[in-house]
C-alpha cells in the first residue's frame, strides 16, 4: 500500500493590488514563504498571514497553502 507524507508547505499571501484601469479586473500580487513547518495548523498560518499582511502596502485578498506531499511504498 502506497502512504503520502507530508515534506513541505509554502504560505502565499494574495495581495490587492487595485483595477486595471483598461478592463476593470482586479490585479493580485503574491507574497510567497517557503519551507513553512509542515505540521503547522491552518490557525497558526492564518495568524502569521495576518500578521505579516499588516506590514504590506496592499490589503490581503486571500490566504493559500501548498503542500508537498513525498509518496512512498509501505
């Protein structure tokens, strides 16, 4: 039987980065931190993301998680 286990997480920040003047979409830029401890709880990565977001010059738009997984044979 084949097991997954969890090797990485990266937190990306989606930033606010006003309207396109010629479409009127919004623009997103993106923060991105790797190597985030893969055991880390969603709370705790919300926490930090607000936190950090407070320091950007753009609102947050949204809060994402990537998670590498390593599949093995058990």
């Amino acid at each position: 039987m084949a097991v997954a286990h969890k090797v990485n997480s990266r937190l990306t920040l989606i930033l606010d980065d006003g309207d396109d003047l010629m479409t009127g979409d919004t623009i997103f830029k993106s923060k991105s931190f790797n190597n985030v401890k893969p055991d880390a709880t969603a709370d705790q990565l919300y926490a930090i993301a607000t936190a950090v977001a407070g320091l950007q010059e753009r609102p947050l738009y949204n809060v994402e998680r990537k998670d590498d997984y390593e599949i093995t044979q058990d």
